[in-house]
C-alpha cells in the first residue's frame, strides 16, 4: 500500500508538472496542443524517476545506468499510450480543452507505468 501512495504522489506531482508545462507552452509559447506535450511529458517522467527511485520503490539493485534504461523503456512506452490517447481525444473531440485530454490520458498511461515499474524496473 506504501508503493501505491508514493506512486500516487509521484504522479501527481507528474500530471502537475505535465499539465503545468502543456499549458504553458501553449499559452505563452505558442506552441500547440500536439507538439507541447513533448517536452511536458519529458519533464513529467524526469520528476517520476526521481521520486520513484527514492520513495516508491528505492533502488533496484541493479547498475544505475541499467536502471535508467529500464525505467526510460517503459517510461516511453506509458509516453506513446499517454500521447495516442491524448491525440485520439483532440482529434475526436476538437472542443475538448487540452488539460481534460491530458487527465484522460495520464490516468491510462499511469496504470501501465504502475506495472512496468513494479514488475520490470524495480523488481529485485
């Protein structure tokens, strides 16, 4: 249950800095929908890995560099389901506001991330 909660937190703080990010780029950077959540979601799984390192799972054991390469793998991957999501709904829903797509698709993309982690990166 303590994984659970520190995963919890370390995803919020994500979807924060995700959201934060998305919005920011749009709005002041003119950046659009698409392209901003590139850098987002980059910035999003940098703050995750830190978290998770340190509170959800601790170490893995296994070389850092290994680590990250682990993490980084499934982190691209929940990245491609967050932003395949995330496009499918602005496309199918053009008045949709971003920050809803977003929702969506970070709830989706943070339940394959829970497993990825648990059973792939931080498994010892």
């Amino acid at each position: 249950m303590k994984r659970l909660f520190w995963f919890l937190i370390a995803g919020g703080g994500g979807f924060l800095l995700d959201a934060g990010v998305t919005y920011v780029l749009i709005e002041f950077s003119g950046f659009g929908p698409f392209l901003a959540r590139i850098p987002a979601i980059m910035t999003a799984m940098a703050f995750t890995w830190l978290v998770n390192r340190s509170l959800t799972f601790g170490s893995s054991g296994h070389p850092l560099v290994t680590e990250g390469f682990r993490y980084w793998a499934v982190g691209a991957t929940s990245a491609v389901v967050n932003y395949a999501i995330y496009s499918v709904l602005m496309y199918r829903a053009p008045l949709l506001q971003p920050v809803i797509a977003v929702i969506f698709a970070s709830l989706s993309a943070m339940a394959y991330s829970f497993f990825g982690y648990s059973r792939f990166v931080f498994r010892q």
